[in-house]
C-alpha cells in the first residue's frame, strides 16, 4: 500500500487546480496555492504554472497581486502567454491604459 505522503503533485496536477481556485474565486485559497507551488519549487522553474498563478489571481480579483507576479518573472522566461495573460487580466479590470502600458 503507497503512503499518502508518497504521493506528490506534477505540475499537470497543479495546473488542472487553478480552474477551480478562480472558479470560486476565493483569494485566500489562490494564495495558498500559490505558497504551495513556491514551496516545492514549481515557481518560478514551470512558467505554466507561473502564468497560470497570475491568471488565477486576476480572475480572483486581485489584479495587484497578478501584476507584482508577472513582473517579478524576468523578461527572458515570460512567454507568448505571459503576455497574453497579463493584457487579458487588465482588459478584465477595464484597465486598457495599463496594459497597452504594460510593454514599456
């Protein structure tokens, strides 16, 4: 019989959580979440997961906490989505200024 605590999450698993963090859109579980994906290492090595983490935090609410993320990511791992992610979150707010801003 396997050990509950041999059994860890992949980065499949934590991706297919974000759904249902911002689903419910409770701020406090996308935090713990995101303490969890820090802890283990899968921030900032994955950057599904990180641009999934700044997308559960825009769709829970928090753009500030999306945007803090999104910029602590160096320019050299964000990706096509990273960006893609970040201007929806904005479009989300109704903050078109910010992320036509957001390049410069």
């Amino acid at each position: 019989m396997v050990s509950c605590d041999a059994i860890k999450p992949n980065e499949i698993t934590i991706l297919a959580i974000f759904p249902a963090v911002w689903s419910f859109g409770d701020l406090r579980m996308c935090g713990s979440v995101h303490g969890y994906v820090e802890k283990t290492g899968f921030v900032p090595c994955d950057i599904r997961v990180t641009n999934s983490l700044i997308d559960a935090y825009a769709k829970c609410g928090c753009i500030r906490s999306a945007l803090k993320f999104f910029t602590e990511v160096s320019n050299e791992r964000k990706n096509l989505v990273s960006w893609t992610t970040m201007i929806s979150a904005f479009a989300m707010h109704g903050m078109g200024k910010e992320a036509i801003n957001l390049s410069s």
